[in-house]
C-alpha cells in the first residue's frame, strides 16, 4: 500500500526548508511517537529510507 504526498518548499532570504509530510495512517501504522528521532538514508538507487534510532514493535497497539 503506497501513500502519495507532496514535496513543499520554503525559500527563506539565505536558506531553503524542505518539507515532506506523513499521512497521518501512515504515521498510525508506524506507531510514530511525538518528538521521535529518526535519520533519512539515500540508497546508491536512490531510494530514500526511513531508519529509527529505537526498535518498535508495529503490531503492538498503541496505548490510549
């Protein structure tokens, strides 16, 4: 299952801001928490992946 976003910029006087958001049922599935820390790796094809620093288990259900 795949889910399309768009790629935002912010040209600001001596700096740009990129900006990709996440779905919000994409974040759910992951079990992002607020303030989670995670790293962006570009692949030698290309792709760009998702690392996070903790081992999450994404069949654990959130706690309410």
């Amino acid at each position: 299952m795949g889910f399309k976003t768009k790629v935002q910029l912010i040209n600001r006087k001596q700096s740009q801001q990129w900006y990709i958001n996440f779905p919000s049922a994409c974040a759910q599935m992951m079990n992002f928490e607020k303030g989670e820390i995670v790293e962006w790796v570009i692949t030698d094809t290309g792709a760009l992946i998702l690392k996070r620093e903790k081992d999450v288990d994404l069949n654990e259900k959130k706690k309410a």
